[in-house]
C-alpha cells in the first residue's frame, strides 16, 4: 500500500504535511510517495491571479495564522518566508533528480529552510543547503537538476497532476486515484488507502 | 463557554457542519450561537469572481466528491443542489427573524431542503416549507424576514463578518475572536474554547 504525496516547495500547507507524513504514515504501515510538482501552471490553467490563499487579506492572515499555530502544537518550528510565495522550480528539479530514497530528507530540509527559517529557496545557494543538509553533494545534485530529462521529468509531474484533478497542495493520491486536499485530510487519505473508507470517527 | 457558528446557507460545507455541531458541541460542554451572514457581498470585496470552490473545474469536482464521501460517512444524506451557488437571503433573514432558540432546527430544515433535497433555497416556497419543518409558522416568520429592522440585522451580521476578518464558512469564532475555518476545523475551535489549544493529537 502506498499514498502518492503531491507538493510543491512554496506551498505552505505542503510544509506542515513534509513534517509529519513519515511518522503517521509509518504508524499506518502505508508507503509514501514524494512526488514534486509546481502550483503555478495548474493555477495559470485554473485563471487564477497567484495563489488562491493570497487572494484576499483576510484569508492570507487567516493561512499565516493557522500554519503558525498548528506548527507549533506539533512542535514544529515556524517563520513567515519573504518573499511568498517563491520560485520553486529550482528545487522541485533537484528533488526529482534524486533517486526515491533520498528525496524525503532533502524535501524536508528544504521546506525548513522556507518555513521555518524564512529564507528564498529561489536562490540556488538555499537548495544547495538544503541539498548537503540531507547528506548528499549539492555540485552533483545541483548539475542533475539541469538535465533535460530532468526539466522533462518535473513537467510531465505537473500533466500528470491536472490529469489526476490536482489542483492545490499537499493533495494525496491513493492507489484508486481518490484524491484527499489538505494536510488535515492525510488520516482520510491513510484511511482511505488501507481500508477504502474515511477513518472512524471523522 | 460559546463558540460562534458562522454559516450560509448556500455554503456547502456549512451543511456538513450544521448537521453536526450541535452533538459534537453538546459533548465538548461548549454553547454554540447559530450566526447566519451572507458570503456574497465578503466575495465581492475580496474581488473574487463568485465562490472561490469553483473558480477551477478541478477544485468544483473535489468538493463534491469530498462532501459526498463525508456526508456518506457520518451518515448524512446528500444530493448536489441546483442551481449552485444559491441566493441564500431570504433564508437568513428568516434565521435572523427567529429566536435564538428556534434558529437550529429551521438552519437545519433549510440545509437538508438545498443539500439533502437538491431545492433551491432562493425560493420562498421552500424556506416556507423549512419553517414549517421546524415546527414554526411560515406565514408569521416571512413576514418577519421582511422588516426593515431583520435586514439591517443581516446587513450587520455582515460586517461583523469581516470587522471579524471572516472571509468563507463555516466559520467557528472563539471567545477570544480566534478563527477557525471550514467544518474539518470545528473540534480544533471547540478545544480552543475550552482550553486555549489545539486538541491532544492534531
């Protein structure tokens, strides 16, 4: 059993989920699967202007508010990024570029670096930290991100994303293609995916 | 202790939470104040192009598919209405023209009328008939959704809304004004009030 894990790097939400997933998902003895994508074309598509979150203030204050402080009750660290949201091509092309096994750690320390250090992960020396953080050689990593095939690999992620109905982050993907929006629908999701139900009690 | 239940009437997750928040609140030991708005005029303002749920073909399916699911699975029934959205007016006058002890099960009648029948709660044939199930007279709290002094109570109920920084429903406000959006979000709101934290395990 496996739960295809959709994120992009400057989704705020996805952060939340990045810092939990393994755990819970481990406790549901369920598999994950990171799978990178990018917002922005899915949201040119949708004719949305930027990020629906950010649409309206009172809603933008409401995100900031409410990561902070689910952050915090699960004790993970929190800072606003400036800027917001940012390029996160750069690094959802590295994250690609690594074999399965490595991505989730590199995944993590680059969402720490936006979300809980506040810096740009925009810039190449960020997901450089980021890359020798999770153990690995950020020249290496860095030159692989450049190949075509990986460039390839990152758009075909975003086709098959609209193809899937994805059209926000984190979003969950089970086996039979449900999809669950939301780092408060992962128990749905783990639910869904090992027993084809929402979980008791929701 | 109270928790303040923002909704609309045609707000399709506020019919999940309606249907639900009196148990869940009854169990909690929290009071809850039913607080009918209108979305509409929060939409505008935000220079939304109507509701943000179906801005995208994509984000519309989801909805639905997720209503469905929970409804199905807290066994409530469900039936996509239309048209959707709907003018929701009419019935929030009525809301606001009863007491607050009649305001629950005519809330209720009137959502299971749009979301469990499929009608259209811009008919006044069918907040008639919502009335009438919560044990009302139709003729006598029409009547009384029509003085000057019920629509000025909506169009207040309105700003409070966004003096609020209210900006979708459902929408649970705290004592200490703490908002908390969306019915995935009521235990969290419920746990605030009463302790001033996220509920153990969330």
């Amino acid at each position: 059993m496996a739960l295809t894990f959709w994120y992009d790097f400057s989704s705020s939400y996805s952060y939340l989920a990045a810092m939990r997933i393994e755990a819970v998902a481990e406790k549901a003895k369920v598999q994950v699967v990171w799978q990178p994508f990018l917002l922005g074309p899915i949201f040119i598509d949708a004719g949305y202007n930027g990020s629906p979150n950010l649409m309206a203030p009172a809603k933008a204050a409401y995100m900031w508010t409410d990561i902070a402080r689910r952050a915090a009750h699960r004790g993970h660290p929190f800072k606003e990024p400036t800027p917001f949201p940012q390029k996160s091509v750069l690094a959802a092309r590295a994250a690609l570029a690594l074999p399965a096994r490595d991505r989730p750690a590199f995944s993590r320390a680059a969402f720490m670096r936006i979300f809980a250090k506040g810096e740009n992960i925009a810039e190449a020396a960020v997901v450089a930290a980021a890359i020798a953080e999770a153990g690995l050689d950020p020249e290496v990593v860095l030159a692989a991100a450049g190949k075509p095939e990986v460039k390839a690999a990152l758009r075909e992620s975003v086709e098959t994303a609209k193809s899937l109905g994805i059209f926000g982050a984190p979003t969950f993907v089970t086996t039979d293609e449900a999809l669950f929006w939301g780092d408060d629908r992962l128990e749905d999701a783990l639910a869904w995916e090992k027993t084809g139900s929402l979980p008791a009690g929701g």
